[in-house]
C-alpha cells in the first residue's frame, strides 16, 4: 500500500517516536529533516513535498548523525517502525549513548 505523505507528515509522526527514545537534553539537541538520497545530506527536503520512496529521514543527535530509508510502500506505521529500529540502532553505536539499547515506544499509526 503506497501512503501519499509530505515531508512534514513524516516529521510530525516522528518527532514523538524518537522523544520517546531519546533523553531531554538529547531531544533538545536533536535536528530532524528529510533529504534526497544517501549522497546529499545536507541538501534538505522541504516540508511541504511529498515524500518519495529513495528520501532519507536525517538526524544530528548531541553532535552524530544518522539516517533511515523512507519505505512508504508498506505504510506509515512500517516506516516509522523501521525508522525507530535505525534510530534505536544508532543511539546504541553513538558517542553520547554508547552501548545503550533503548526501547522502541509501541507504535499505533
């Protein structure tokens, strides 16, 4: 099932999954975008596009960054799992939570 969203959809879905995963001053520190493809983070997405299947959801997190693939084809509850599944993933590689495996909160949408 293909989900017709926007940048900003993506955004606001989120936001409170990795709230959830993060601490306070980690969430306060925490920039979220969508960019184009793995070659051009920095060029980012404006919130009012639609998301499209090869975007990236970005982060820079207490000084790291990371990113997960946009899968929309199986749902936005899919991809915001499996982008908590990378974010999860990354806190636990990163400086400021090292080895740290922090629960996914349960995803409704």
């Amino acid at each position: 099932m293909t989900v017709v969203l926007t940048v900003a959809d993506v955004l606001a879905a989120f936001r409170p999954v990795a709230e959830a995963m993060l601490s306070t001053s980690e969430f306060r520190s925490a920039d979220f975008w969508v960019h184009a493809d793995g070659h051009e983070r920095l060029r980012r997405v404006v919130e009012t596009d639609l998301v499209d299947e090869g975007m990236l959801l970005g982060w820079s997190i207490a000084g790291d960054d990371g990113d997960s693939w946009l899968w929309i084809r199986e749902g936005e509850r899919e991809l915001l799992v499996k982008a908590a599944d990378d974010l999860q993933d990354f806190i636990a590689e990163s400086a400021f939570a090292w080895g740290e495996l922090r629960p996914i909160p349960p995803i409704a949408r």
